[in-house]
C-alpha cells in the first residue's frame, strides 16, 4: 500500500482526500491540533515515524482578508510549515505535493495564466503562498505544487454555501462581475493528487514541478453565483432564486486585493498527467448535500 502522510485533513480538500484514500492506502492524517507543522522538529519526527511515500500539504492559512492583519501567522503557516514537510519528504526520500492558488499572480492578465506566466503576488496570503512554493522547490527535490482557484465543497466555508445561505433569506445580492476564474471542486483536487501520486509511485513519470488543476469553464463571481441559483432551484434547494446585481469590484472593497484575472490555463498538467480540468457545474448538481 502507499503511504500518505496528510496535512489540513480537516479541510476542503484535506477530508476529500482521506476519504477518497481511506480502504484503499496507509493513510496518517493531521491537523493543526495533531501536528503544527511549523514546528520543525515535530514534522520531521512524525515523518521518520511514519516514514510516508508521498506527504500532501493541504494546510493554509487561506483567510486572504484576515492574512493582511496576521502577516506573521500567514507566512508561518504558508511558507515556514511547508518547507518543514519539504525537508520532511527529502529526509525519508517521499515525494511532497503542495497546494497554492492563483493569488501569485498579479489577477492582471487578459488570458488564462501558465506556469511559466511572471508571478507577481498583490496580497499577504499570496506573498505568503509564494515563500511557501519557492521554499519547497528548494527544500525538496521530488515536489510537486500544484496552484488551483476558487476551491468549494460541502465542507467548511466557501463561495456555493455563503450563495445557498444568502439566497434563503434575501430577495436580492449584488455578486461581483468583473473578476473571472476557475471554481474548482475540492474534491476533483483531491483526485487529481491522487492520480499524481500514483503515477509517480508506479514508477511512469518523474515529471516533477509546477502545475495548474482548477474548473472549467471560466465564469464570473456572477455567473457563478447565478449557476448555483438556476441548479439550487431546479434541485428544490431553494424555493426561489434571488434577484441577482452585477456590480464591480471597487463597489465591493476588501482589506485584500482580489484579481480580476484567476483563469488558469491546465494544459500542462493534462499533457503530464492525462488529468481534465474540474467540471465545476457538475459538481452543483447535488445542492442538498452543501446546507
């Protein structure tokens, strides 16, 4: 069996993959409760005890917003735990895959982004990511990063659940227009992870590196949120769909900087790998399962 050690198990795409691995591979998952992977001694015990094929770094500090205000926090988390789990992987010879977002790039771009596209991150928590991906290039050789957008599932807080709570109780929202991306289910990241490892273990790619995995197709805020409304209605989630407002980003100001541009372009990973991009709007289609 494979052996996965498994960090932010209790995440969006954290209990995606345990769930997925469970019956199926040796699995020692943790939390922030179970191993504070900014302690370096700690993660490098655990890792020598459990001795891991593959350790996947599913913990962040993911609050963009509150990163502004905890900067200090942000990078211990983002950067300083995963080159821990980095270093972890080269001492017991497994392979790290990590998790990072498109909030590297500066959101300014017209096209979907590359991986060799120039980085130019506009907040905290994408300063912070950004430390965390160069740490561990540096820190492993065998590292896999794998940057991906707009994550929801039926777990925990995200974009469709604020959507199906809001349209219980109001007649109208006003969702932001102007910024376009890639919503990604958690739980087509998780997959996807898996399949990456399971090349790599069987020995049919050592194809390690930078990599986009997020949704298709591209939509607004809006678009998306008006998704979720059409399905949340024909699914008889919600008796009616708001009245929904387009409006731009300047009417909507938050402590960080959000891109207008969060498309990323997975053509790498599916030359690589044979992995699709995430059906965002086939994952909508069980809306009871996400109030």
């Amino acid at each position: 069996m494979i052996k996965y050690l498994i960090t932010g198990a209790n995440g969006q795409v954290g209990s995606q993959l345990v769930a997925q691995l469970t019956g199926k591979a040796e699995i020692f998952s943790t939390d922030r409760d179970t191993l504070d992977i900014t302690d370096k001694q700690a993660v490098l015990q655990a890792a020598q005890t459990f001795h891991p094929d593959f350790i996947i770094n599913a913990a962040a500090h993911t609050a963009v917003d509150k990163a502004e205000s905890e900067r200090n926090l942000a990078h211990a988390i983002n950067c300083t735990g995963a080159e821990n789990l980095a270093l972890a992987a080269q001492n017991v010879g497994a392979t790290i895959l990590h998790i990072s977002t498109d909030y590297v790039f500066d959101g300014k771009g017209e096209t979907p982004y590359r991986e060799t596209n120039p980085i130019a991150p506009q907040s905290v928590y994408g300063k912070s990511k950004l430390a965390g991906e160069i740490a561990v290039q540096a820190a492993c050789e065998r590292h896999i990063i794998l940057r991906t957008a707009w994550v929801f599932n039926e777990q925990g807080g995200n974009f469709v659940k604020t959507m199906l709570r809001l349209g219980a109780s109001r007649d109208s929202l006003g969702v932001v227009a102007d910024q376009f991306g890639s919503p990604t289910y958690a739980g087509d990241i998780a997959a996807a992870l898996i399949a990456i490892c399971e090349q790599i273990h069987a020995g049919k790619t050592n194809a390690y590196g930078v990599y986009h995995f997020s949704g298709s197709p591209y939509v607004s805020w809006h678009g998306f949120a008006a998704e979720i409304f059409a399905q949340a209605v024909a699914q008889g989630v919600l008796p009616k769909a708001p009245v929904l407002n387009a409006i731009g980003t300047a009417d909507y100001p938050t402590p960080a900087s959000r891109p207008a541009n969060s498309r990323l372009d997975c053509g790498k990973i599916q030359a690589a790998f044979g992995i699709a991009p995430s059906d965002w709007r086939k994952a909508l289609l069980n809306l009871q399962d996400y109030v």
